[in-house]
C-alpha cells in the first residue's frame, strides 16, 4: 500500500511514518525515566509526610489519628502557604494569572502539540514546578491523588528525546502516549492499564497492532517500579475469594448506585474549581493565595475526618478488608468527596483518580454488606469495591476498558476483570446519554483553569 497523502491541489507529500526501531529503543529510555520520576514523587511525598505529620511510609491515615487536634489543624495551612509561594513562583514562570498544577488533563488537551512546547505546558521546568506543588500538597493533607502529577511529568520527560532528535509529529505524539503508559504503570504497577488509558485518552487513532513501542515504555516502567518499591504492591487489595453466580446479579443491581456516586464525584470535583474561582474574583483574592484558605478548610475537615486526608490508599484497603463498618464508609466516601473537592477548588496539586478509586472502593464494598445480608452469604465486599474502584474511574475518565483492566490487575481475578468491564460500559453509556451535559468548564478531564 502506498504511503503517499495526495492533497486537494494535486501536491503528493509522503505519510509521515510513526516511528522505526529507534521508537522501540526510545520506549525502553522512556519507560526508566518515567519510573524514575514516579519513584521520586513518592518518596518525596512519604518524606513530606514524615516532615509535617511524622508519618510512617504509607500510614499517614493511622498516624493522623494519633496526632493532637491541633496539628491536624495547622499543618495544612503551613502546606497551603507552601503551594501559595509556588503558585506565585508559577506566575513569574509565565503561568498567567491563574497558576495551578498540571496533570493528566493538560496531557489531553494538548496531545496534538500544536503550538509551542511551552503552551503545551509540557516544557520540563514547568513540569518539576508542577510536580513540586503536588508533592507539598500530598505531603501536608491535600486529599488527591500521585497518578496525574507523575503522568504529566512523565509525558514531559518523554517529550525531551523527541525535541533533542528532531522527531516529527507522529512520533513525539507516540513519546507523549509512551510517557503517560509509563508513568500510569509505574503509579498503580498496571502496565496493561497503562496502555490502554494511553490509547483511550492519547493515540485514539493508532490502531493496537502499532502500540509495540508504547507497550515496550510501560512494561520497563513497571519493571523499574517492582524493582525500586521491592515488589510491593501500590494497594493493599485482599483476596476476592469465590465470587457466586447471585452476587454477579447482585453487583449488577447495585450498578446505578455506583455510577451516580461516580458521576456526583466528577461533576462536584470539575464544578467546585469554578464556582471557587468566581467567588475569589468577586471578593477580589487572588487565585495564587487560595491555597491557604483551603489548607484552612482541610484541617476542619481532618479534625472529624483524618482518612480523606492524603492520598488514601490505606483507609481504602482498611475498608476493602473489613476494618470500617457499612455505615461508616459511604460517610467516609461523602468526606472524601468534600475533601478532594476543597483540595481541587483552592489550587492544591494532586488529581483526582485516586480520590475516585477511593470513593468507588467505600460505596461498593457498603453495598457489597448489604449484598451479603440479603443473600444469606459472606459479604462480598472486596468484589463490590474494586467493582465500584473500576466504575468510578471509568465515569471520571470515560475509559472503560483501562478501568476494567485495572480491577483485573489490583485484584488478579478474571472474575472481577469480566464483571467490571461490562459494568464501566454500561455505566458510561449511562452517563453519555441520561446524565446532564457537563458543559464547556467540565468538559472531558475535567478542564481546571
């Protein structure tokens, strides 16, 4: 077949080609700095926590349970002014008038880099600025999620081969889509994820027999990251256990109920920036100095509530495991959202993939209870909450495939794998067709400007 594009005026130009077997090797370079970057981001947040709460690797929701109030109280203001000083910094580096962290929705937006480098927001002095707001902002008690800042600084670092060799446009748009797999995978240690939320939100028109090089960048990636972490995994998830023929019927009945808390999510999670930025601009604040208003807000919320506070991936899997009753996890989820809400809305860093999978985890392992009283059974609730991790991130992402591949991938069953991909298909159709239109502020990743 030829590859010659023939234009309306007569003009024959040659189809630019995707890449050779300089891409594959790039993959591999890319793959390792993308890890690298991951690694850095969370030792430097586990650090910042040890630094402001004196938490343990990994136990900041047990540590902020023991803490006085009052330290509770402050330290997320001390990190508000932290990311106040940065956002101001931003302003100098030419973000404009309304600084805030980049993540996985600016990779998004300007996956067809059309413009400069720098209106991409993928230049890398913005991207390590950016990775420092989220880090100051994990560290002291901003309820978000590590996934976005490490894939935006992935993507960044990506990017850098491709200017220095003179790619053309096919192929840094394949380093941007190796970047974001990579980074994902090395996040969540799902490099299959990782690769389809590169081809769901990236490469929507790459076919999947030419993603070899994006697979070769997150499969190092994932290999970097079991290696540097020691093989742990990022969440505690218990095993499943046999899964009924009922709780399959079950799980489908509780369905609506896990989209709505999904969609309710996003929709106050994309509308609460705005509704923020407003208000500040009535009262005349300006955006820079909103952070230490909502470190103010966050330590209120911790001192009822400490297991929204950080990334929450512990009081998730206490949850998942049965140390939180029935009633007390869809409060948590509703916190949660509050939380994240504060944290998305006053400019803190962080995304908010791994506040979903929180709330998604708290509502479906409630109903997951409720599932096992009414059927007579055990309470299937590690089933009914990665299920209800895979719809909620299926819902903010519109990625029902990557979803569904990360529930096999946290869980390792096939069982739960099945049952989350037709739910998260199911769920966004739902969400496509019945739910109120977002609206150009709320559009797909969630547009924070």
């Amino acid at each position: 077949m030829s590859r010659a594009i023939y234009r309306p005026s007569g003009e024959v130009i040659g189809r630019p080609k995707r890449g050779g077997l300089y891409m594959w090797g790039l993959a591999v370079l890319v793959g390792v700095l993308a890890a690298m970057a991951v690694a850095a981001i969370q030792a430097l947040v586990m650090y910042a926590q040890f630094v402001a709460f004196r938490a343990p690797s990994g136990r900041l929701s047990s540590q902020l349970t023991q803490i006085p109030w009052w330290v509770r109280l402050i330290v997320p203001i001390v990190g508000g002014a932290l990311i106040c000083l940065l956002l101001r910094l931003g302003i100098s580096w030419g973000w404009g008038p309304a600084p805030r962290a980049f993540g996985l929705q600016d990779i998004v937006q300007n996956r067809r880099l059309r413009g400069t480098i720098r209106s991409t927001t993928l230049s890398l002095r913005d991207a390590f600025l950016s990775a420092l707001v989220a880090i100051v902002s994990l560290g002291w008690g901003g309820s978000s999620g590590r996934e976005e800042p490490a894939a935006h600084l992935g993507a960044s670092l990506a990017m850098l081969p491709g200017r220095l060799m003179g790619l053309n446009l096919a192929a840094r748009r394949m380093l941007l889509g190796m970047g974001l797999a990579a980074a994902i995978s090395a996040a969540l240690h799902a490099p299959i994820a990782g690769v389809f939320l590169a081809r769901e939100l990236v490469l929507r028109r790459l076919r999947l027999s030419q993603m070899g090089p994006v697979v070769v960048a997150s499969v190092s990636a994932w290999l970097f990251a079991r290696w540097a972490m020691g093989g742990r995994s990022v969440i505690d998830i218990p095993d499943v256990g046999v899964i009924l023929p009922q709780v399959h019927l079950a799980a489908l009945a509780a369905l609506p109920v896990l989209a709505m808390f999904a969609y309710a999510a996003t929709i106050i999670w994309a509308r609460t920036p705005v509704m923020v930025a407003a208000f500040a601009a009535q009262v005349r604040v300006p955006l820079w100095l909103l952070p230490v208003f909502g470190g103010a807000i966050l330590g209120v919320i911790a001192l009822t509530f400490p297991q929204v506070l950080g990334i929450g991936y512990e009081p998730l899997a206490a949850g998942l495991g049965g140390n939180y009753t029935a009633v007390l996890m869809p409060v948590l989820a509703l916190a949660k959202i509050a939380a994240a809400a504060v944290t998305f809305g006053f400019r803190w860093g962080g995304g908010p993939i791994a506040p979903a999978l929180y709330v998604g985890a708290m509502i479906g392992a409630s109903l997951g209870v409720a599932a096992g009283l009414l059927l007579g059974i055990p309470a299937p609730q590690v089933y009914f909450g990665v299920l209800g991790m895979a719809i909620a991130l299926a819902v903010l992402l519109d990625a029902p495939f990557t979803a569904a591949i990360l529930a096999v991938e946290l869980s390792g069953s096939p069982e739960v794998g099945a049952a989350s991909l037709l739910c998260c298909f199911v769920a966004c159709m739902a969400v496509r067709r019945l739910a109120p239109p977002m609206g150009e502020e709320t559009g797909q990743m969630l547009r924070w400007r």
